[in-house]
C-alpha cells in the first residue's frame, strides 16, 4: 500500500455505472434489490480487527489522563471567550475510555499532549456548533448523493462515499459542515468494537470548477487529523482527474504520514468491501440509486435512533466519564458502573 500520491497518467481506471435500488433498509439483500436506504446493520461475516491490550505503560497513563478530565472545571467556550463553562452532559458523554484512548494514541501516548488536545477538540465542538448542525441545514448540500454512508467493509468499518463528480452546490462553509455533519453520522453507524470509518472517494465526473479549494483542502484536513484522530480506517480513492491529482500534491504536506499511510490508488474495492455491501457503481453487487426524498430521512432516522439508545445506556450506567463505547453501542461489554459494582463486590466477597 502505498502512500505516495500517484502520477495522474499512470493511474489505472476503475469504472462502473450506479443502478437502481430499494426502500427498505437491511444488511442481508438480494444483488436484484435496488436499494434507496443506508443498511441499518452489519452484516455478521464483517468483523473489527482485535484490539490490543494496553500495555502497564499505557494502562498508567490512560489513569492518568482519566483523571485529569474527570477533574476539569470547565472549558472555555470559544477560542476567542475565555470564559469556562462546565462540561455539558453530551460533553461528558463523548469523553469515552476509547475517545481519551484515541487521542493517548494520537499523541504517541503524552498525557499533556492528549489533554490539550481533547480540549481543543471540545472547544472547536463548541464553537463550530457540531451539535447543532441539523439535516435541515445540511440537506441542499446532498441533494445529489455526493456523501453516502451505506454498507460495511471487511473489518466492519461503515463505509463513507465521496463523490465530488456530483458536486451541486459552490464553495461555502456549509461544504465543510455537510462532511463534518456526515463524519458524525458515520460515527453513529459504527457497530460495538468499532471506532473507524472506510472512506471510499471517486473523483469520476469531477470538474475543475467543482473541485476544493487549497484552502478547503487544509482545513478539512485540519479538522480530520485535529479533531477525528484514529478515526481513518482506509481511504480508497478513485479516478483522479490531473487536477485532482495536483491538489493532492499542494496539501500533501499537510496530511500526517499515518492518514498517508491509509490512503489507496485504484485498488480493487472488493478486496475491501463485500460485494454485497459495496455500491456497484463503485463495482459491488449492491443495485444502489440515490433518491434524497427516500435516502436523507432513512439515514437521519436510522442515526437517531441509535444515538438515543447510546445516551439511555449512558443515562442507566451513571453517566460517567471514560465510559466503554461497546456498552454504550449495545455490546457484551459491561458498563462502568457495572464493573465497579462487581469490583467492590468481589473485594468484599460477595
């Protein structure tokens, strides 16, 4: 896998023709479904890599960062008020055992590093309003099908579509809330055991006009690497077009070398991806056809619902800070507050 952003003129051409697709949301389809909906599962066969166990060193400082946080006062609103304001509760909600542990891996495991940026992450969540970006306003951005979150790929990662080719709208900070917004959508689909996203991104149909600005380019990337960290599974990308290609090579320098490291040129997608859960426009059997009036209000639905369940398992488990996300996503795992409880039992041997 290579890391390099490849010769326009040398890549190779991966090509494919979205077809139709069905209303009803499911993981398990025919290949002659037409499918209008995300799947709102994943499937059994796609499994998440195994997670290693922390090491005494990094078992240390996860405590200690733990610690830290759980005795923040508060954080200050933006970057320009100074002013603290406790941590709401969906801030506290957010500071999972895997979130602090993400950001511990993030900053090759310095507990101060780790700490201030967890800070800046929830001041920027605060100040670009994360929380507050509704379908409502994000809606004309997708009316084309440019972001889509359908399907899983082998490791159980939900897949994100990028395609710029079906861009509808012109340059405007809302170009960047729409895959900030999709981000938080795709974080919503992730299964128990998961914490990262497959990007799949096709330039087909891209037209210079339509294309990120450098300036756009490096704050996507800022946010993606700032404020998602260890979130990038695979980045499979497709068809660039020369311009496309040169763009890569002006924000090259800012891509980290572990995103770089994620990055894929015209690989065969069904290496990565099931067919049956792979568009076929980007060479699954998954007979997709985007209909925003079907697909946004399914997506939408699908994603709040799950974000309800999450928030009711943290509410019962005691709302505690460094939280299990597989508890909070319907997993086997045990909450926190549960395992303290068997804890204290087994200490006075119950």
């Amino acid at each position: 896998m290579s890391n390099e952003v490849p010769d326009v003129s040398k890549l190779s051409v991966h090509s494919g023709t979205a077809t139709p697709a069905s209303q009803r949301s499911s993981s398990f389809i025919s290949t002659n479904e037409t499918v209008k909906t995300p799947f709102d599962h994943c499937p059994p066969e796609c499994k998440p890599l195994a997670t290693p166990r922390l090491t005494a060193d990094q078992t240390t400082k996860y405590q200690q960062l733990f610690d830290t946080v759980s005795k923040w006062p508060g954080l200050p609103i933006s970057t320009t008020d100074k002013t603290n304001q406790p941590l709401s509760e969906s801030e506290r909600m957010w500071l999972t055992r895997e979130c602090l542990l993400r950001y511990l891996r993030a900053t090759t495991w310095v507990v101060a590093n780790a700490e201030r940026r967890l800070q800046e992450t929830l001041i920027w969540r605060r100040e670009y309003g994360v929380e507050t970006l509704t379908p409502e306003h994000i809606s004309p951005e997708n009316e084309t099908g440019k972001q889509v979150i359908l399907g899983y790929d082998n490791n159980a990662r939900p897949c994100l579509y990028l395609n710029p080719g079906k861009q509808n709208t012109k340059k405007s900070e809302r170009q960047i809330q729409h895959l900030v917004y999709m981000l938080e959508r795709v974080v919503d689909m992730m299964e128990p055991g998961q914490e990262m996203t497959a990007l799949l991104i096709n330039f087909k149909g891209s037209t210079g006009g339509g294309s990120p600005s450098v300036a756009q380019g490096r704050q996507v990337m800022s946010i993606l690497q700032g404020h998602y960290p260890e979130r990038l599974g695979r980045a499979c990308i497709a068809d660039l077009p020369w311009f496309i290609n040169a763009f890569f090579k002006l924000i090259s320098p800012f891509i980290d070398p572990v995103t770089k490291e994620k990055m894929v040129f015209n690989a065969d997608l069904r290496q990565h991806v099931p067919p049956t859960q792979l568009d076929s426009a980007y060479g699954g059997d998954v007979q997709f056809k985007y209909d925003h009036a079907v697909y946004w209000p399914a997506l939408n639905k699908i994603c709040a619902e799950r974000r309800e369940k999450y928030q009711e398992r943290w509410v019962k488990s005691g709302k505690h800070i460094g939280e299990y996300e597989a508890y909070l996503r319907g997993g086997d795992q045990v909450s926190v507050g549960q395992e303290t409880k068997e804890v204290v039992a087994e200490a006075n041997g119950a």
